[in-house]
C-alpha cells in the first residue's frame, strides 16, 4: 500500500469527537484550489470544524436522523470532486494511503456529521426573525461615512420563442450522420476517424469522447439509448438537444460509464429565425393592447425554462429577489442591459435576437418593471436588503451565544501548535473551568 505523505493525528477533541491533522490537510488544499491561502487558513478552518462537532454533539442529543441516501450521493460527489482535485484516482489514494474504499468508509461518518451539522444550525438559528423596528435599529447602527453605495438595479423579465428547425434540415443531419454509420459499420472508417473529422462539436478531436457519467447527467434522449449500449456497441441514430448523434460507450464501470459520440447538428436557417420573430411580435402586440398581461404570456408562451416559472424575470442568484444589480446583469447578459437605457419603466421591447447556445437561438421581448438610480444605501430603496442583512447579523449573534454557552460546557482539547491562533482564542477562553490542554 502507498505510504501517506503526511503523518496522521488528533489536532482536536470536542466532546467525544476529534479531528484529524489529515482531515485539517484536505480541507486546507480545497480552499487553496478555492484560492483560499495564507498562514491563518488552517486556523479559520480548525474554527470551523470544531464549531461543527459542537453542532453534532447536540444534534445528536437531540435525535436528529440523517437518511442513508442522502450520506451515499454526498459522498459519490465529494469522491469525484477529490478524485478530479488530484488529478487521478490513484493520486488521490497516495495522499490518504489507503484505498478508495477504506477512504470511502472514512468518509462517510464525516459526511452524516457534516449533514447533522448543517441541521442542527438551521435549527437553532431557524425561528430567528427581524422586526421592521430592528430592521431600523440596525440601519441607524451603520456609521453615516460606512453606508455603501449602491449601483443602478433593474426588475427585468423576458419571453424567448426559440426557432425551430425545418423538416428539411434536420432530414439533412440525419442522412448525413446515417452515411457515417454505414462507414463504419462496413469498416470503411472507424468510429473515431468520423468523429475527428466531422463532428461537430468540441469533441471531434478527442475521437469523440465526451466523457464519464452517471445515469441522469446527461438529456433524458441521450439516456434513454446510451445506457442500453453495451462497451464498444454503437446506437443507431438519436436526437437530443444537442442535435442528431450517433453513440458508443466506451467503457463502463459500474453505475458510470464512459462514451463517445458523433454529433450533427439541424442547422437553424434564416427563415426559422423570422418565424421566432414574427411570433414574439404578435405576443407583444397581444400584450400591448391589454388582452394578455406580460406574466401570463410567459407561462403560455416563453420556451426560456430558466424564467418561465417567475414569471419571465431574473432573479438574483444569491438573495432570490427579483432586484439585480446592473453591474451583475452586465455579467451574464451584456446585451440585455444595452437594451435598458433605451426602454422605459413599464414598458417591452420590440423582437431582438437571442442566442442561448448554438442550437438554441430566437428572439425575445424584454420587460422593464422596475428601475432604481445609483445611490447610498437607505431605508426606503433598499429595505429588503438591510432587512436580510440584519436577519443574518441576529442569526449570526443567536449561533455565537449558544456556542458560547456549549463551549463551556463541553470538554474540548487543541493541540498546543494551533492554540495560538487568534481565532481559536475564544475557545480556549470560554473553556478556561475545563481541564487544560496537554
């Protein structure tokens, strides 16, 4: 067996739980892949994984159950993601000496503690609320020079009508591909040479390797065919969103299994263009002269699965509102924002184009809700905001008091080389009636 490149041992014990040196390395090298370094990491994540045992402890007296399931697809996706940090299974397995399953075993009472964890904080910070009287409190708290400045937001949604592809087109990728197979079923080419050469997509020179998955990582089509395969068996035609392909799996092991394929693609025509475009125009016609509001139109009609269910609009990927920042809605959307300083508030735009991917373009009408000017943070543009933030900052005090009070309580030893650490101060501070560390 592969010698570990670290020498393992207890770091931490809280309670009847320890940390190991191994355990501290492994999250040190995620966070610095994360572009978490400096000498003060190791500390801040000691910090976080004793503050992590102490939630264990308690859920579990408290009886909370973590599902099996849940444990074993954590610990498939926290497997791979070590795997691919690595570089390779057998790197992976150097590191930790010891094999992939015995890491696996290991791992899988961590991954329960890390769930139990996570419950046991939503639970105590979960019947935490805000009134709007502390909502001002806290507002009134932040220092007039400390106020931040905030940039222009938008409330905007959108309907897509995609093209769809002509009968005739998607007839030519099909005989296209069909031509292909019957090279290489008569062996007149191989199955890589034809993938090289011709498909169309970025693994034509890979030999059309697409890579490792699971069942349900890839389109439904695609599944539904690929998974019926046997290693080295290559599917007769199948369309999926991609387009039109031919499979083979290369190799399976177990529930994953690797393929190949050779990609032809209906190409979306001029004409299939203006179709998208005349019908998002009769929509906004149908809009504008009251016969259908903006968000019902939505659902009836807009092919755009990312906004359909709210209605058309954005929302914000980190608080769930519908108010975004046009500084970040430049990030994802360059053109959606171009078309804001001309449209008014309340208004939709005329059809423009939209281009999601290469097989899925059209056009769409945009919406402008709401729209706010660049400005310092106040009450009344920005309430739900300081609202959030003041219920993170009660939440984040309710969690520093019951921890305060557990760690008194609590037996708790550190090793001497991380005593030092600012951040672990406070517990040693806190656990001074305790016996000491050694």
């Amino acid at each position: 067996m592969a010698q570990p490149q670290i020498i393992d041992e207890i770091v931490a014990v809280v309670g009847d739980k320890i940390i190991l040196q191994s355990d501290l390395e492994l999250q040190a090298l995620q966070a610095a892949q994360q572009g978490y370094i400096g000498e003060d990491v190791k500390c801040q994540l000691l910090d976080q994984m004793l503050t992590a045992k102490m939630f264990v402890i308690q859920a579990e007296l408290d009886s909370i159950l973590v599902d099996p399931s849940e444990v074993d697809n954590e610990l498939d996706r926290r497997i791979d993601y070590y795997v691919n940090l690595f570089g390779s299974t057998q790197a992976f397995e150097d590191f930790y000496g010891k094999s992939i399953i015995q890491i696996k075993e290991e791992f899988r009472r961590d991954i329960e503690q890390q769930i139990l964890a996570e419950r046991m904080q939503a639970k105590i910070s979960g019947d935490v609320k805000v009134t709007p009287s502390e909502v001002k409190e806290f507002f009134n708290s932040i220092p007039g020079d400390s106020l931040p400045f905030i940039d222009a937001q938008v409330e905007v949604g959108q309907l897509v009508i995609y093209a769809k592809v002509s009968e005739e087109q998607k007839e030519y990728a099909q005989e296209k591909l069909k031509g292909y197979k019957e090279k290489i079923d008569d062996g007149t080419r191989t199955f890589e040479y034809i993938a090289d050469t011709y498909s169309e997509d970025e693994a034509a020179l890979k030999g059309g390797v697409i890579g490792t998955f699971q069942r349900g990582e890839r389109s439904k089509e695609f599944d539904a065919v690929a998974w019926n395969l046997h290693p080295g068996e290559i599917s007769e035609i199948v369309y999926t969103e991609d387009g039109y392909e031919l499979i083979k799996m290369s190799e399976r092991m177990g529930n994953k299994a690797t393929f190949q394929h050779i990609l032809i693609k209906a190409k979306i025509s001029d004409d299939d263009l203006f179709a998208s475009f005349m019908k998002c125009d009769s929509i906004r016609n149908l809009i504008n002269s009251d016969k259908i509001t903006f968000t019902k139109a939505v659902y009836d009609f807009s092919e755009d699965k990312n906004t359909k269910n709210s209605g058309g609009m954005y929302l914000n990927p980190q608080s769930g509102s519908s108010k975004i920042e046009i500084t970040a809605l430049k990030e994802f959307d360059p053109m959606l924002v171009f078309m804001l300083d001309t449209l008014k508030v309340g208004n939709i735009s005329s059809p423009s184009a939209y281009q999601e991917s290469e097989s899925k373009q059209g056009s769409r009408l945009v919406y402008l809700k709401t729209k706010t000017n660049a400005h310092v943070l106040n009450l009344d543009d920005d309430y739900d905001r300081i609202q959030e933030v003041s219920l993170q900052n009660k939440k984040q005090e309710a969690m520093i008091e019951w921890l305060v009070d557990k760690i008194a309580k609590t037996y708790i030893r550190i090793e001497p080389k991380y005593q030092s650490c600012e951040i672990i101060q406070y517990w040693m501070d806190y656990n001074k009636n305790l016996p000491k560390n050694d």
